[in-house]
C-alpha cells in the first residue's frame, strides 16, 4: 500500500471541531476581507469565502450577511445581491481558473445537505474534465492540486475591486 501525504489538511481537520462553533459566514465580521477566514468579500448584503473543505480549485461559498434559513425569507435587495455576486464570482473564477464548467447550487435543509442550515449560502464550484478521478471513488479522499491560500492570494484584487463598481 501507498501512502498519500497531506500534511497541510492536518490544520483544516484539527480547526474543524472550532469552525463547526458559531456561524462561518461571521467570521472576519467587520471586515471587507480576511485571509485568515477566508473572507474574500464582504459588504452589506453579502458574503463571499472560499470553501475551507472545497471539492476543487476556487470552491466559493455566497451567501447573505443577515442569517438567513430559508429561501422565502431574503430580502428583494439580498436576492438581488446574491445572483449578481453569483455573476461575479463566475466571471472572476473564469478568469483564473478557466474550468470547463461550473456546479452551482444551495442545499435548503439539513435534509437536503446543508452544513449549515441556519445560514443558507450559495456553492459556486468550478468543473474540469476529468477533474475527479479513481481517489474519489475509491478512497473518498479528493485531490485538490493547487494550495487555498494560493487560490485566495489570486482571487483577491477581483473581489477587492468589485467594491469600487
């Protein structure tokens, strides 16, 4: 048998446990953005950060800065917000990554698979053919080839640069 080192997930499996304890979408409250938590943007009405634990390269969590549980429940100006910074987020992730397409979706629901029901959030995850392979399958381990913090560093000046449109 071989092994697959990753010593770098060792951090995101030991902050888990501390990062399931209040809301993630509050983290780095206060500020625009924070590297730290991920934090790539936010402003009045929404929030945007990398997914800690992402399926790929550029995995983008969206959601409103109010708690919000349930779809219903948005305000016209969040709803509003969310898609645009959806349209954004898709354009910025083009730009960097060029994926040959993208999963977008928002499970509403413990049931349906949110991680965190109380604060319903967007996934925006690039796709590329062939970008999952036997691991997945067999091992349940993913491979995610380039570093998050990398991802972030990159993505940055885009998501700064929204605040000024």
């Amino acid at each position: 048998m071989k092994n697959l080192w990753t010593p770098w997930r060792m951090t995101y499996i030991q902050e888990k446990a501390s990062l399931e304890k209040g809301c993630i979408f509050d983290k780095g409250s206060g500020k625009k953005f924070e590297k730290e938590s991920l934090l790539l943007y936010r402003d009045s009405l929404i929030v945007v950060l990398l997914n800690r634990f992402p399926y790929a390269n550029g995995h983008l969590l969206i959601a409103p800065n109010r708690h919000v549980s349930d779809i219903i429940n948005l305000h016209k100006e969040e709803n509003t917000a969310l898609f645009d910074m959806i349209r954004e987020s898709v354009a910025i992730l083009r730009k960097h990554k060029n994926p040959d397409g993208f999963n977008i979706g928002l499970n509403l629901g413990t049931v349906a698979g949110a991680g965190h029901p109380e604060h319903l959030h967007f996934h925006v995850v690039p796709r590329w053919e062939g970008d999952h392979n036997f691991m997945t399958v067999l091992a349940e381990v993913r491979t995610i080839p380039e570093h998050i913090e990398s991802t972030f560093d990159q993505m940055l000046p885009d998501f700064q640069e929204l605040y000024s449109k």
